[in-house]
C-alpha cells in the first residue's frame, strides 16, 4: 500500500474519495505521523486476514485502526476530511496524480511539533502519566501509546 503525505493549497473536498475507490484520503492533523499511519496498515490487513475487521472495506480498516476506535463514525470524526482539510495522508493502490494539480498539493514529511502533541494527547486521551510510564521522549511515547490502542482494539 502506498502512503503519501501532502500539503495542499486548496482544500481538499469529500468527492475526490468518492471518485476514486482504490484510495482513502484522511485529515492527517490528528495523526502522530508516518509510523502511526502504517502500524494502522499493518493491523488492518491483520484484522482481515484473521476476519477480525471492524468494516468491510480495508481502506474504512485502517482509520478505524488509526483512530484507536471500534466505531466508524468515531474513526471519521477524527479522521474525516473537513472543510479545511488542507494537510492530508493518501493511502491506498495508486495516488491519482490529478489531487496534485487540482488541489495544489506538495509532498511533505509528517512531525510533531508541540502544539500538534498537544493536539493529538486530546483527541486519544494521552495523560502526562501515561507518557512519563514510557520512560520515552514525549514524541516517542505519544507514538508508544497509540500503537499499543491500536493493538489493543482487537483485544476488545
């Protein structure tokens, strides 16, 4: 599965997902970066091959998987491309080439920054005590804690 990080000049819109079926386009501001997105993948594609998936589509799988949640409609609430979605991850068989141009979208590289691990500690819960148990750099332990939520939607 490919993966593509980007930044776009205009917003991206809801039709462009449904216009290509072999994609999932998510708003990546809620997520921890790169490896947060392909521990996700992996996990995906373990739930369907093990017939432990939470929605029929492993596209739908994987933020359900990212978004640490057992319910669609909450993956999408964290994930789902909003109005001013202009920071987006692409995943899925073939990036259309045509979200570039029509979008005015470049590649970039996924951080963290402070006010995004401030962000990202809201949306999934993450407590300062948490992150101290690590015994990690906050940005390490942030990334810890969601794969291992990730790991545990199975469990539940």
């Amino acid at each position: 599965m490919k993966i593509m990080f980007l930044k776009c000049k205009k917003p991206i819109e809801k039709e462009i997902i449904k216009k290509y079926k072999n994609i999932q386009i998510i708003d990546s501001r809620n997520l921890a970066g790169e490896e947060h997105l392909k521990y996700a993948i992996l996990h995906a594609k373990k739930a369907f091959r093990r017939g432990k998936n939470i929605s029929n589509n492993l596209l739908v799988e994987v933020v359900v998987r990212a978004s640490c949640q057992r319910q669609i409609r909450k993956a999408l609430q964290i994930f789902g491309i909003r109005e001013n979605s202009r920071e987006v991850a692409v995943f899925g068989d073939r990036i259309p080439i045509e979200i570039f141009s029509v979008y005015k979208c470049n590649k970039t590289k996924p951080g963290l920054n402070k006010e995004k691990i401030e962000k990202i500690k809201k949306v999934f819960k993450i407590t300062d005590e948490e992150i101290r148990a690590t015994r990690k750099r906050e940005n390490d332990a942030i990334i810890e804690i969601i794969k291992e939520r990730i790991a545990l939607i199975e469990i539940e």
